[in-house]
C-alpha cells in the first residue's frame, strides 16, 4: 500500500492507495525529464496560462510526466509536445473546470468549453466576424494555449493525426461540460454513468500522441478497428481512475461536489473515502485485467506497427501511475 504524501511540510494525506494492477516504468530518466519541463516552463510563461502559479506547475513536472510516457524517443523538442498537451488541458480543467482562484465558475464551464472548439479546430468566419473570433480568442490565455498547442501538433503529425487529436479532445470538452451541469446542478450521476463519462474525460487526448512523438503513424483505419480502440479505451480509463485515486485528497479539501468518483461510491454505498479509494482500485484492476486481455488478443499476429502501438500505450500506462505516485500536483501545499 502507498500513502501519497502532501509533501515534507505539509499534512500528510489520510487515504491510501494500495499496489495497482499495473505493469512497471521501463524508463526513468530524470534528467531528461528535467529539460523537458524547463522548455516547457519557458513555453508556459510566454503562453500565459497559470498566472501565479508558475511554481506549482514546475513542481508538477509534466516534463517528467513524458518522459515516463513516452519511452520509444529521447528528443526533448517531441516529448515536449506531450508536456504542452498536458499543461494545456490541465489548463483547460483548471481555469474552466475546478479551480476558483484561477476564476472557474461551474455556471460558465459548458459555454467556455464550447468556445475552446474553435481553438482546437479553425472556424472560418466572414469579415467582420474573423477579426472578432481573432480577438476573442486572443484574450484568453487558456485558448491561446490551445492554439500554440495545435500548432505543435502540426509539426509532428500528418492530417490524419491532427484530426484525431481534435476529435478526442472535443469529445472530452463535451464530457467536461457534463461534469459542470452535475456540479450546478448538484446531480449524482450514476457509477455507469460517471464512468462512460470518465472514459472519454480522461488522458485519452494524450494517448493519441503515443504513435505520432515515437515518430510513426497507425493508420485510422487500424487506429480505429473495434480491438484496438477497445483496448485504447481500456488503457484510458484506467489511467484516468488512477487520477481518481491521487487527486481525491486534493478535492477532498477543495470540497468539488459529490459527483467525483470517491465521494459518489461513499455516498451510494454509506461508507468512507478510504473504503470508496479501495473500491475504486478493485474497479481500475478489474478495468486492468480487460485491458491485458485485449491486448493479449491483439498481439497474436499483430504488425510490427501494431505492436508498437501496444508497447507505447503500456508504456504510458505505467508512465502514468508512476507520475501520480510523485508529482507535487496532488500534494496539500499546492491545493490553494
């Protein structure tokens, strides 16, 4: 069992995470990850996402969070579109979604997530109204960051890929949007529905950057063959319910409502967050072991291309829970 601390000078937190259903990181190389989280901080600042809270997003290390992810590539400039992947939509979650201090507010999380679309994917507008979207878009940090964001992912990535990593990511803001209703509302959705809403809520818009930073490209008809996306979907959820797990003491202070998955469980089954943390790792290893099935199947006969593809999405599974054990993000010095 672990206990993820809120860091040497600040309460330790109560709830336990116990050993996960996980395979291991087969990387860990901290000084690469380090200068993949300096030119990201360098990035960050000129962007203008996180204003005031530039120490807490260095300590948060996304830099390593690549690094972990994506063991297939050691060159900093492509890890470093994963760490701008992360720091935009973690930007997204925190000025839009959870954050009061960055200036969320649940009223206004669906109408600003519908207009971040058009950072994620160009409208065409008629004069005036081109110079108008311009401007507005401009005047946001977080959309400016997920405007430079795109940008990268044209660098590195062919038309296929690009509209792959817009149609993931809007599907997540629509899934967000969802969260923000519960939240004004004070809905409790169900485990099923908090769930399939959690699938595509989750790190799904960063595992579609696994084949383009290693440097090749699944064909949509591959990457989109009901195995595979099962499996893809599978290796989501689970990353996200370890999120779930490491980020419940953080809300826990925040108070962020009783539709997140640990408050939700305590709620329906009359028991403590710590029960409701064990439930959830019971249903990220159940999750898990669908996962190794699929891609037990998935391997006999795969292409040297598909095999890849599954060796980067193992890999960033293990890369993700590995981050999640350490990263100051989740630590109570950095909640408020």
């Amino acid at each position: 069992m672990e206990q993820f601390s809120a860091g040497s000078s600040s309460v330790i937190s109560p709830f336990i995470v116990r050993t996960l259903r996980c395979p291991s990181p087969t990387r860990i190389d901290d000084a690469l990850g380090r200068e993949v989280n300096n030119r990201l901080m360098r990035w960050i600042k000129r962007i203008g996402i996180f204003a005031g809270k530039l120490d807490k997003i260095r300590a948060s290390d996304f830099g390593r969070y690549a690094m972990l992810c994506h063991v297939d590539t050691d060159d900093p400039d492509r890890l470093l579109l994963q760490a701008q992947c992360l720091a935009a939509l973690f930007a997204v979650d925190d000025h839009y979604c959870d954050d009061r201090s960055l200036g969320c507010d649940p009223r206004h999380v669906a109408p600003r997530l519908s207009f971040a679309i058009a950072a994620m994917d160009p409208s065409y507008l008629p004069k005036p109204f081109d110079a108008q979207l311009e401007t507005q878009l401009n005047a946001d940090p977080v959309l400016v960051g997920l405007r430079a964001y795109m940008r990268r992912v044209g660098k590195f990535c062919t038309p296929s890929q690009v509209a792959r990593v817009r149609q993931i990511s809007i599907a997540m803001f629509v899934a967000m949007a969802a969260e923000g209703a519960w939240r004004v509302y004070g809905t409790r959705p169900t485990v099923a529905e908090y769930l399939g809403s959690r699938q595509v809520n989750s790190f799904w818009p960063c595992l579609v950057l696994i084949d383009p930073i290693g440097g090749y490209e699944v064909p949509a008809n591959v990457y989109s063959q009901p195995d595979v996306h099962r499996v893809t979907a599978l290796g989501a959820l689970a990353t996200t319910l370890v999120n779930d797990m490491y980020s419940a003491y953080k809300e826990h202070l925040n108070e962020v409502g009783t539709f997140k998955l640990p408050y939700l469980l305590a709620s329906l089954r009359q028991c403590s967050l710590q029960q409701a943390i064990d439930m959830i790792a019971d249903i990220h290893d159940d999750v898990m072991l669908q996962y190794e099935q699929a891609e037990h199947a998935l391997l006999v006969g795969a292409t040297p291309l598909l095999q890849r593809y599954l060796a980067g999405l193992k890999a960033w599974i293990a890369g993700n829970l590995e981050w999640h054990k350490h990263s100051a993000r989740y630590r109570a010095d950095f909640t408020r």
